[in-house]
C-alpha cells in the first residue's frame, strides 16, 4: 500500500481526533509522500549536521530559539505555534510533529523515528533518478564526521565509509576539525567527494614553514570551490567551513590554520567564478550558522543560493536577502538526519530563472532501508557493540 503524502497528514488528524496512536505502518514504496512535482534542468540535495546519527532516531525540535533585534519573530527564530503559522503547516499533522515540539511525546508514538543513512538512501537515490541521469548533486554543510561515541571512536573513519556510500559529492567542516589535522587528512584521502572551504588559511608560521596548503600562494589551506556541469551549465560549489572553529574549540586541534568569515575573500571568488569562470550558478555550501549566513547574503553579491549548518534550524521556506547585485537565498536543513534539502534549479545562460524549495522530514517509517547501507552500519557497529549496547 502506498501512503500519499496528503493521506499521511490526513491520516494524522483522524488519529488524533480519535484518540487513538496507531503506528505508521511502513511503506515498501514511498513513492506517494515523496512524489514531487518535476521542475527546472539540476536538483540540489542538502544534508547539514547529521552528526554521525547513523540510525533513525526521535530528536525534539526546540521550544525556544531567541531572536534579538530585528531578528525577533523572524525564521529561524520561531518555534511551536508562531512555527505552523508561519510555513502554514497545519497542526497534529506529521510535519507539525518533525518541525516542533508540540505535543511530541504523542506524535512520535504515531510517526515513529526520523532519519538513518539507510532511508536517507533510499530517499536520496529515488530523488536524484527522478531528476534524471547527471541531473543532480548531493551535498553536506558539516558536522557529519561527528557525535556518536562510535564515530569518535573511529576519529570519523566510518563516517566516511557512510558519506561515500549515499554519495556525497562536496562537504565543508566544523566538528571534523577536532579531530585534528592528520585525522582530518586521513579520511579526507578516502572520502570520494571534495572537502570545500574558502576560509581557511595558513597562519604566518606555517606558511614559513612550508606546511601543507592547497594554494601556498594564497596560504589557502582546502579547495575553496569547485564547478559541476549539470545539464550543459556550470554550478559552482564554495565551501564556507565553520568560521568560529580556533575559538569554540581548542586552538591545538588547528595550530597551523586561521578561520574567519572572510567576506572580502568570499567576494572576489564569486565575482572570479561569475567573470572568469562563467559559471550560471552559484551555491554557498556553508556552516556559517543562519543569521551569520543572512548577514552574510545582505553584504556579498553573486550567491544564487546559501545553503547552511551549524545552528540545525530548519526552515521549510528559503528566506530571501537582497544585496547589491540581487537577491540570494538562504536555507538551513535541521540536524541529526531528520531532514533533506531539495533545491530545483531552473538554469539559464549565466543565470538562475527560478527555484523550487522543499525541506522534507526523513520518516523512517515509509522508507525501505537501502540494503547496503544497512549491511555497513551493521558492520561498523559490530566490533563496538558490547561498548554501545
């Protein structure tokens, strides 16, 4: 039996009307509540902040997230109620349960868990063959090597494994910088995908030194972009890594290295990948943090699109900035698995026409785990278990 999305919710409010808690019943096809419409020439697929969260799991949304100044009553910084009024999300309902906290002990016993890398698999190949062949991207804004006690265990190295199985094709860092740097290398030589960060440099020291840089010239420590030719256009990919990291964290975890914004470095990489490059799109892969990336969108020209960590807000809406070339987006995609990011694309001749954005809550219950996926968590956890358990 496929289970409709608009049935799903329905389903949700008969059950709260009657007093009852059924459980889900799993979906072999999930094809209903994840059908979406077609639209544009690239997709974009978004993970922030999973932090190692390889199985599903319940995780309550906040009921509390302070907005000072103008940002008070403004997304991110809406919770509960101000929540589903907001994004139009209708109370009870199995979004209103995997976006709030609002009656959460009861909801979870209705919807069950959300995420796991092996329904993220599963969801993640369905939506990427409907967008067709060399259509598509996946991407990941950080914290994704992070926050199990296995994976500190393995220092990342099974995230790895987990990353390159579901695909993941760019990624920049914040909790990955903690394990330090030849850790950090380590897995980066295995991981398939590309480790993006604009911001991150030598200090004066090591580039005397002569410490290992991806630009000595410009002390430039990571790639800082890369392009992806979707559909005969050029997307460019810049990785923002977590600008704060020396100052949350230990300064001998990154002795070498200088984080920051970077906001003037930034700029000149847009405007190099829009004149010289001539790239027709242009997407911020940051864990920035959502205000620091709005801030971020009023001040620098040339972003299409940010899509941003750090704070595991999730926002179903991109929020629109305007700045002096235009107007950029800026999303955020939750945390723990709980949720992906689709951002259709449609792509012009050195121009983004139009976009659609949708951030869909990952329900275990109507996703078959993908049978690979499965078989290496279990692998991975199978010499801890007892420590686990």
């Amino acid at each position: 039996m496929t289970i409709r999305r608009r049935d799903f919710l329905k389903f949700a409010g008969a059950a709260a009307l009657s007093g009852a808690v059924p459980r889900l019943a799993r979906s072999a096809d999930s094809a209903g509540v994840y059908d979406l419409e077609r639209f544009g020439n690239a997709r974009i697929l978004h993970l922030t902040d999973t932090h190692a969260q390889l199985l599903p799991g319940y995780f309550r949304e906040p009921s509390v997230n302070l907005g000072l100044g103008a940002m008070q009553g403004q997304p991110p910084h809406l919770v509960g109620r101000a929540f589903l009024d907001r994004f139009g999300i209708k109370p009870d309902s199995a979004d209103a349960y995997a976006f709030t906290s609002l009656d959460f002990e009861k909801s979870a016993a209705r919807f069950g868990k959300l995420g796991g890398f092996a329904h993220l698999k599963t969801l993640i190949e369905r939506l990427r063959s409907d967008a067709g062949q060399g259509r598509s991207l996946l991407l990941d804004s950080g914290d994704l090597w992070q926050g199990t006690g296995l994976a500190n265990t393995m220092r990342g190295a099974g995230m790895v494994e987990a990353a390159n199985l579901l695909g993941i094709e760019a990624m920049t860092g914040h909790w990955e910088f903690t394990y330090g740097e030849t850790a950090l290398r380590s897995n980066l030589e295995r991981f398939k995908g590309e480790f993006l960060a604009q911001n991150v440099y030598l200090t004066e020291e090591a580039a005397f030194n002569d410490a290992k840089a991806f630009d000595p010239a410009t002390k430039r420590v990571f790639k800082p972009a890369m392009i992806k030719e979707i559909g005969g256009h050029r997307i460019a990919v810049i990785g923002q890594a977590f600008p704060y990291t020396p100052i949350a964290h230990p300064k001998r975890f990154t002795p070498d290295w200088t984080f920051g914004i970077r906001e003037e470095e930034l700029q000149r990489l847009v405007d190099g990948l829009r004149n010289h490059d001539k790239v027709d799109a242009v997407v911020l892969l940051s864990h920035n943090g959502m205000d620091v990336d709005l801030k971020l969108a009023s001040r620098v020209s040339g972003i299409d699109v940010i899509l941003g960590g750090h704070t595991h807000d999730a926002v179903p809406q991109p929020f629109p900035v305007t700045n002096p070339g235009g107007t950029t987006l800026v999303t955020n995609a939750g945390s723990n698995g709980k949720f992906l990011g689709v951002l259709d694309l449609e792509i012009a001749k050195g121009r983004v026409n139009d976009v659609r954005y949708r951030l869909l809550p990952v329900f275990s219950e109507l996703l078959k785990p993908d049978a690979k996926m499965q078989a290496l968590i279990e692998k991975l956890q199978e010499p801890h278990a007892s420590a686990y358990a």
